[in-house]
C-alpha cells in the first residue's frame, strides 16, 4: 500500500498544464536576443565549418591546406561576418588593411586568392546565390616584380659538395639527401620517402601537390650516395635497419634517433650545410630550381620536364627554367657581338 501512495504523489507532482503555443512569422522579431558573446561564438562556428568543408571538398595538399585555413581564418576574425554578408568594399578594406601591414605583394595576393577559391567553391557547392556577384569579383591584384632566378651557381655547387665530403657524422645520410633534392624533388616529397620507394633504378614519388605519382630515376652518382647510406645503415642495424617500410632518413641526433627526418628537420640540415660552405640563402627549394635550370639547358622536352618535376602547369614550370632562359640570353647575346663571357 505504501508503495502504491507513493507512486500516486509522484504522479501529481510531475503533472504540468500544457501551455500554449506561440506562432511567431518568419519575418517577425526574436523572443530573446542572443548575447554579443553568444552571436559571435555562433558566426565563428559557421565560418568556420565552411572553411573546414572546402578544404575538405577542394583536397588540396597539407600544406596548401594549412596556409588556406589560416588566410580564412584570418579574414573572418577581423570582418567579423557570415560570407553571405561580405561586401566588396569589406574585401577592399581589407586589402588596404594588409598593406599597411606593410606585407610584400605576393602574400597580399596570396590572401586574395585564397578568398577568391573560396567563394568560388561556395558558389559551386550551392552556397552563394548563383544571380549574385562574388565580393572578390572586382577586386584586382597587386603588382609583383618578376622574382629572381634561385638556381644555385657552379661555384656555390661546388662548394656545398666540398663541404658535404667534411668528415661529419651525418655527411653519408647528407649526401644521399642533397642528391635527390638535385633531381627536382620537394622537400616535403623527400621527407615522406620509405626504403620500398627506391627499386634500385627509379624513385617512386608520392608528389605533395595533387594525388599523382611519378616514376624519377637517379643519376649514376646519386645512385652511389643513396646506396651507400643504405648500406651505412645496413651495417648500423638496430632502429637504423633498413626494412622496405622504414622511412628513407633517419635523424641520428641522440635525442630523436632512428625517427624520420621531417620537413623541418631536413630544412634545418641544409641551412646547416650552406652555413658551412658560405653559400647564402641556401635552403632545400634551390636544387629544385637548379635542376629545372639544368634539364632546361640541356634541351630536355618541357612536357618531360614537368613529369619529372611533378608540374602541370606551364606558368609554374617557367618559374624553374627562367634562370636557364636569362643564361641562354646572355650567352646568345656575347656570341652576337662576337665576345665570350670571362
């Protein structure tokens, strides 16, 4: 019985009348206003999913990636707007805003274009009205001066060799490296090589900008090098064992031995290497340029120039030869004259 009167007040008590039910139009004002705090945490939230689903949808590389999110992110902190609601004069002043910044042209026009492959992609993906013009569609770009020839010099080459044959405890590992970054690899492609990538004869590239591979064989020398790292490590065993899926580089420092070499890591060792040789400005991304200027003046087809380099686009791969271009000039215009060049 106890049990029984108990279940009835608990009844009672958790009854509540039915309220009424208030119908408010579509264009008819808010019951409650949110918070400024709760508006902005909202629009960010947005802004920010889009921007994760184009980066999502568009399957760019890491890197590409990485410095889109932070160019969006960037402008949307400081509009403070859903996209629907940015105007061109919003685009506008945000240009004027990065040049006083005192930003360099190029990065200018590197935020720009990340805005313009955005609302692009909202277009596409039914996000923006297809009637209505794009905020970024009148907006132009700034000028950039023709940017200079980065292939190395023969005598800063040799240099950077002579110090390679310094008795250093990475020199072997080195060697092997700046052989394959002088066959046009990027550094982000060398950083993700395993031991199974190389077959003896060509290097399977998994290319870091779009999802193609290509196929790069080695020159005699390099061959050599990366050979004898492999046997270097062969000989080390252990962590440095060289099993077909262990990564190609290993650092050997104490503290992260027999770990990948990464990007950053390998970028450090050639800062290093051009320190010791004298060499300024040296970083992994000239031996690309100096292999684009070096098939280019050995009159390799571009269309297998730009296989081996893992381009497509014409523009870009001009980018990698001008240096051959302005050599070839100079020398065709000493021979005009009838004069060698010194």
């Amino acid at each position: 019985m106890y049990k029984v009167v108990d279940l009835m007040t608990q009844v009672e008590t958790s009854f509540q009348p039915i309220l009424p039910i208030n119908i408010v139009s579509l264009d008819g004002g808010r019951q409650q206003e949110q918070s400024p705090t709760d508006k902005k945490e909202a629009l960010s939230d947005l802004c920010h999913w889009q921007i994760e689903e184009f980066l999502r949808q568009t399957g760019k590389a890491d890197n590409t990636q990485r410095a889109y999110r932070r160019q969006l992110r960037k402008f949307s902190s400081w509009c403070n707007k859903f996209w629907l609601d940015v105007t061109p004069s919003d685009i506008g002043k945000y240009r004027r805003e990065l040049k006083q910044q005192e930003l360099k042209p190029a990065s200018i026009n590197h935020a720009l274009n990340t805005l313009r492959a955005f609302y692009q992609w909202l277009r596409r993906s039914n996000g923006y009205p297809v009637n209505q013009p794009l905020p970024t569609d009148a907006i132009g770009l700034e000028r950039v001066e023709e940017p200079q020839a980065l292939h190395i010099e023969k005598e800063d080459l040799a240099d950077i060799w002579y110090a390679l044959h310094t008795d250093q405890p990475t020199r072997i590992r080195d060697r092997a490296i700046v052989a394959l970054l002088s066959h046009g690899l990027r550094a982000s492609e060398l950083s993700v090589l395993n031991v199974n990538h190389w077959n003896g004869k060509r290097l399977t590239i998994h290319r870091s900008k779009g999802q193609n591979v290509s196929e790069v064989p080695l020159s005699r020398e390099a061959k050599q090098h990366l050979e004898a790292y492999l046997e270097w490590r062969r000989q080390e065993g252990g962590v440095f064992t060289p099993t077909p899926e262990r990564p190609m580089f290993l650092c050997q420092d104490p503290k992260h031995r027999g770990e990948r070499l990464g990007y950053k890591g390998l970028y450090k060792m050639v800062k290093k290497l051009g320190a010791i040789a004298a060499v300024e400005n040296i970083r992994p991304h000239r031996f690309r340029h100096e292999f684009g200027t070096s098939i280019t003046r050995k009159g390799l087809d571009p269309l297998y120039g730009k296989e081996l380099m893992g381009i497509k686009s014409d523009k870009v791969y001009g980018r990698y030869t001008q240096g051959a271009l302005k050599l070839a000039a100079a020398k065709a215009y000493l021979q005009a004259i009838g004069e060698d060049e010194d």
